[in-house]
C-alpha cells in the first residue's frame, strides 16, 4: 500500500495550500486496485482500521515534514471509515509526527453523520475541541436530511464532483453549486469543488466563490516526492515573482 496526494487549491489564488492523502493497492496478480474497490471491502474484513491507522500516521508524518521544510502553512485532507472513528488513535498520531492538529482536515462521508449521533456528537466535539477540521465529502450524494449540518461542528463541505461535472452549462448543476456554496458560507463553514477538470469549471466555481478546488486541470494525485517537487517549483515561481 502507499499514499498519493493531490493538490488543493486555494480558487481565488490559484495556490496549493494543501493535499488530500488517497490510498493505493498495488497487487501483484490484480495490478493497481482503486480504492473505491478495496476500501469497502477492508471494512466488510475488519482491515479498514489497521489501514486507515496506517494512513494517517503516513500522512501526518509526510505533511509534518514538508511543514517544516518546504511549506509552513500546509494541510493534509484524510479519508475516513466510518469503523475508524477513534480519537486516542488522533491524538497518539499528533504526538509522534509533531503535526498540529489545525493542520489536519478529516473527511468523512454523511452516512457517518447519519448513523449514530450518541457517539459521533461527542468524538466530533472532542476533534473540534483538539482543532482538527472536519470535512464532508461527496456532500450532497448521500442523505438528503440538513439538519446534521447544523447539529454537528463541522468546518468544511466538498461539492460532489458529479456536480461539478455539470459546470458550467448545465443549469440544475449551477443551482446546486451556488446554493451548496451560499449555504455553506452563511453557516460559516467553507467549500472544496472535487473533480474539476477544465479551465471553464474552474473560473466558473471562482466566481461564485467557491474557496478551494480540486482535480484534474491542477493535477492528478501524485506520489509524495512528485507532490514536494512541485511545492519547491511553486515556493521558486513565488520568490521570482517578488
Ligand atoms: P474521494 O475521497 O471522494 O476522493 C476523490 C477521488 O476522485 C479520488 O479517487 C481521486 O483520484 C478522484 N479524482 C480527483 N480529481 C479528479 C478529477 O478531476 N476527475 C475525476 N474523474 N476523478 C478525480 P480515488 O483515489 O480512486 O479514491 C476513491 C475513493 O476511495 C475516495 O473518494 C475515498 O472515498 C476512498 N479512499 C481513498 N483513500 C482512502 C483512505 O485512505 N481511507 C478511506 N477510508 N477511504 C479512502
Ligand atoms: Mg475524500
Ligand atoms: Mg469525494
């Protein structure tokens, strides 16, 4: 198993200010295995814990360290199994990879939110209290119930990349972004586009102000020393510009 990242953007100036860790399984028979094969069937094995544990303490140590050489203010997006919701194993990965916990955004599924708010309110009020981010993604694929958005302390939502999809010409697609972005920002929280793929649907999801993107047109997930090499072209690109 290893780790690729992929760039998130901030919309309004085209800079990377962070990566979201995506999982990989290459099998020797099967060749390349996409998570959204794998993943579910760790979890019906009971694998998904000792996976995704695995996962965020990779991701925290890598984004620890680009923190502290090429990129300060760097974040690191995770995905979440809903099984792995456990906040000793946060706060044991902290310590050892010496990563703020402001720097970590979890990104969990609204099923999650769905399921079992007499656990899931007090672990998310804890991660809140510690300062990590939490994240819904693929909002707006999975339940249609809205009031967890305002039961839960929650900071960011990802517009579904089968929405963006539809930007800039479709008009129930360009209804559901503004609104998505327009509910979000009046609850004070911000919004990811996933899956942007054309210049047209990034300057489209600049407009109606959407704060970070994600896909394609920036980059595909990459491997870590692909990701740094990139970040060091960017911090140059930078320092010239000055
Ligand atoms: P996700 O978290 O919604 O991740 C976004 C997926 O969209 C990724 O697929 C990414 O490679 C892909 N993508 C990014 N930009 C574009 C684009 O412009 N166009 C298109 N068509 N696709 C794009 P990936 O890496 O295959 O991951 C699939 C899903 O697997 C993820 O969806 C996430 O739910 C799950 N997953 C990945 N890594 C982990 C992990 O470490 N733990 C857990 N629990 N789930 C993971
Ligand atoms: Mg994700
Ligand atoms: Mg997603």
């Amino acid at each position: 198993m290893s780790l690729v990242y992929q760039p998130i953007i901030d919309s309004q100036d085209g800079r990377t200010i962070g990566a979201e860790a995506l999982l990989r399984w290459y099998n020797g028979e099967l060749g390349s295995v996409s998570p959204a094969e794998f993943v579910p069937v760790a979890e019906d094995a009971g694998l998904i814990v000792e996976i995704g544990d695995w996962v965020l303490r990779r991701a925290c140590e890598q984004v620890a360290q680009w923190r502290c050489t090429i990129a300060p203010g760097l974040i690191v997006a995770v995905n979440l199994s809903p099984r792995q919701f456990n906040e000793g194993l946060l706060e044991r990965c902290f310590t050892r990879s010496g990563l703020e916990p402001s720097a970590l955004e979890l990104e969990i599924t609204e099923g999650l939110l769905m399921s079992d708010s007499e656990t899931v309110m007090p672990m998310l009020t804890a991660l809140n209290e510690m300062g990590v981010r939490i994240s819904v993604d693929d909002f707006g694929t999975g339940y249609s119930s809205l009031s967890y958005l305002k039961r839960f302390p929650l900071h960011n939502l990802k517009i579904d990349r089968s929405f963006v999809a539809g930007l800039p010409d479709h008009r129930d697609s360009i209804a559901i972004t503004q609104a998505v972005v327009a509910m979000a920002h009046s609850l004070g929280m911000n919004v990811t586009a996933e899956g942007v793929e054309t210049t047209a649907q990034a300057d489209f999801l600049c407009a109606i102000d959407c704060d970070k993107q994600q896909g394609y047109f920036y980059s595909r997930p990459v491997g870590a020393s692909a990701y740094a090499h990139s970040l060091c072209d960017a911090q140059m690109d930078a320092a010239d510009a000055k």
